[in-house]
C-alpha cells in the first residue's frame, strides 16, 4: 500500500500537496483547543494559531525538497504553539511530524538524528519552561518524544526500502549489462575461432595445391607418370579443403536447420599422415620424428597440435626457399613439443614476429589451451617453430579406463 501511495504521489503532486495542506491544518487547529480536565483552557488567538498552522502546512509541503527547512520551521512553530501553552497532542504537532517524517526518508541517518534530537529538545523545553495551564509532566515530555520519534521511524525505514529497491534495480541493470557483454564476448571468440579456422583450412589447401599444380606443370613432359600422380594428389588435397570448408562452415547453420548435415570430427594428430603426404607431393621433403611414448591428449590440444604443424609447413610451403623440413614431436611428463624447422632461407615477411596473420592464429591457438609458442629464424639458418602444450592427466585416465579389449577395437 505505501509503494502505491508513493507512485500515487508521483504522478499527481499538486493533488497531493493540496491534500496535505488541508489535512494538516485542520489537524493543528483542532489540535489547539485540545485540553486536559485539570488544566486551564489556554487563550484564544486565533489570527496567531491559524498563520503558524499555514505557515507549517506550507513548509511541510515545500519539505519533499528542502527537508531541513521544513523541519526548522514547523519545529519553531511547535515552539511557539508549547510556549502558548497549549497541549502538546499529536495532532498540534502533525506539520512538523511530517516534516520529520520527509526528513527521514530524504536524508541520511546523521542529519535525521541530529536534527530529530534538535526538534525533541526545543519542543520539550519549551514545554517545561512555558507551563500555565499546568499540563501533566508526562505530556510535557514523554508524549511529545514519542510522538516525534514515530515518523522518525517510519522514515527510516522508508529509506532503506527505497535504497534497497534501488540497490535491486541496480543489480539487476548490472546484471542484464553483464549478461549482454558475456553475449557479445562469445560471439567475438566464436568469430576468431571460426576465422582461425578458416584461415588454416584456406592457406594451408591452397599453397599446397598451388605448389602440386606448380610441380605438375614442370613436370608435365618430362615425366607424365609422375605428373599424374601429383595431379590425382591434387584431388585429393581440394577434396580434403572441400570437406574442411564445409565442416568449419556448417557451425554456422542452425542447429534445427533440416538441411545441416553431421559435421565430421576435428582434426587431429591422427591426420599427420595425411598432412606430410599431401606436403610430400607438393615437392617438400619431410623427416617425422618422435620422442618419448605418444599419449593421448584432449580434443583441444589434439586439434591445435595438428593446425600448428599444418600452418609451420604451410609457411615452409610459401616463404621457404629451401624444399626440406623436420617435424619433431617430444612426449614429457606434462608437455608436448612440436618443433618444426627448415634449413633453407625465408622471405622477409616471415622473418617478422607477429607479422603474419598465421604466426598470429598459431600463437593464440597455443596460449588457448595454456601452451606457449615461439618462431624465428635459427641461428644456423632457416626457420624454427616451437610449441609446448600440455598434456592433461585427465586424457590420460580416460584412456586408462578403457579396457584392453575395447582399446584394440577402437
């Protein structure tokens, strides 16, 4: 009900106001001929009671929005009336127990009890000291305080109900705008993904069919056998973009899209041969090694090992001058390193750190799943790409739970 009181007021002010006014006055006229059976009628000045009872209404009213004021004046009002000496009833003071109460619900805790402190003191002193018609000492004093400290409570309370609407509507405003970031923030990550994606997808396809239909070419009458067999190798590597293409894509199709396919699984290290075969007959020759006992790894980690080596050699393709390369990969305790190096000179623009929007995708590919990524050029010549990811105990457990049996099937 106070809520639609509240609202009430703020759509019809002037309505409210003059409400106000009447009522209060009418209470502080009533309330001066308000008297005790053992106490004499106090004088009747009329002219004096009914300008302090307007000039209280008025200044109660004008309190929604200098609170102070209003409680300076209805307070000095509530002085002169108790220096009167008329009966200090709940009524008599209703201007500036509504002031008070304004006071409250505007103001801080601080400025409402000094100034309820302030207005208990001089009400109930004047009371004291100004006492011909011989009120009671109980109505002089205890009554008025606790008349007084009722709107100061009510206040209070209205306050802290209003700052803790507040306090909720800001939440959920927090909220809401925290919410709308989260959103854009994935879909900023989904966008880079899918660009790094299809930047790996792209540039590594291309160079190697450009480098097989480059090979065919120069080869095309000196040795037609083998032109043909890169040529079929070329097929097979557009086959291969094709399909990756449409797979990287197809995340972008709705989910109840009756027209979606089922996307294959991600690449991964599992595809290595595959991937040098296909280098292999673009005319670049590779030595694969390996290091300590393959173990499996996460599909995240799986996947950025493969597109790392898949964009060093696609690198190797384009800016090496060299047609050799090594591909290195170290099992240890908690990490896998990839090496991928080659001896022949490189162009200026893949001598540059950062330069490249594939050292680049390379780089954030490693950091995402909490490895490390270096590049440059080696010392005795050609260039060097070194990844170290890590490889989680929880792939390992998974695979350590599978039985023996199911192993050999998979």
């Amino acid at each position: 009900m106070s809520l639609s009181l509240e609202r009430y007021t703020e759509r019809h002010p002037h309505t409210v106001d003059a409400v106000t006014v009447f009522g209060l006055f009418g209470c502080a006229i009533f309330g001066s001929v308000i008297t005790t059976p053992d106490s004499g009628r106090p004088p009747q000045e009329w002219p004096a009671q009914i300008l302090i009872a307007v000039v209280s209404c008025v200044a109660v009213v004008k309190g929604r929005s200098h609170p102070r004021t209003g409680v300076i004046v209805t307070a000095a009002g509530a002085v002169l009336m108790a220096a009167g000496g008329y009966l200090l009833s709940p009524l008599l003071l209703a201007p500036v127990m509504a002031a008070l109460y304004w006071l409250a619900t505007l103001t801080d805790s601080r400025t409402t009890r000094v100034y309820g402190c302030l207005t208990m003191a001089a009400v109930v002193a004047t009371g004291l000291i100004a006492d011909p018609s011989g009120h009671s000492l109980l109505l002089r004093t205890v009554g008025p305080v606790l008349w007084l400290m009722l709107p100061l409570t009510f206040g209070g309370k209205s306050r802290l109900r209003r700052a803790y609407t507040e306090s909720v509507h800001a939440r959920a405003a927090h909220a809401e705008r925290t919410r709308e970031e989260e959103a854009r923030l994935r879909v900023a990550e989904e966008r880079l993904r899918i660009a790094r994606e299809l930047h790996d997808v792209v540039a590594h396809h291309m160079a190697v069919a450009n480098a097989q239909a480059g090979t065919a070419a120069h080869l095309a009458r000196s040795h037609p056998e083998q032109a043909q067999r890169i040529l079929a190798d070329l097929t097979s590597t557009t086959s291969s973009a094709l399909l990756e293409l449409r797979a990287t894509v197809g995340v972008l199709r709705q989910a109840d899209d009756p027209d979606a396919d089922s996307l294959e699984p991600a690449p991964g290290l599992y595809r290595l041969p595959e991937l040098i075969s296909a280098c292999e007959s673009a005319g670049l020759a590779l030595t694969v090694t390996t290091e300590g006992e393959p173990r499996p790894l996460t599909p995240g980690v799986d996947l950025t090992a493969y597109r790392i080596i898949q964009e060093a050699l696609t690198n190797v393709t384009k800016h090496a001058a060299g047609r050799a390369a090594r591909v290195q990969l170290a099992y240890r305790d908690s990490r896998l390193l990839i090496t991928v190096t080659n001896d022949g000179p490189v162009a200026a623009a893949a001598t540059v750190p950062g330069g490249g929007f594939g050292l680049m995708g390379m780089r954030e590919r490693a950091h995402s799943v909490g490895g490390d990524l270096r590049a440059g050029p080696r010392a005795a010549g050609g260039y060097e790409v070194t990844t170290a990811l890590p490889i989680h105990s929880q792939a390992l457990e998974e695979r350590r739970e599978v039985p023996a049996g199911e192993e050999a099937t998979a």
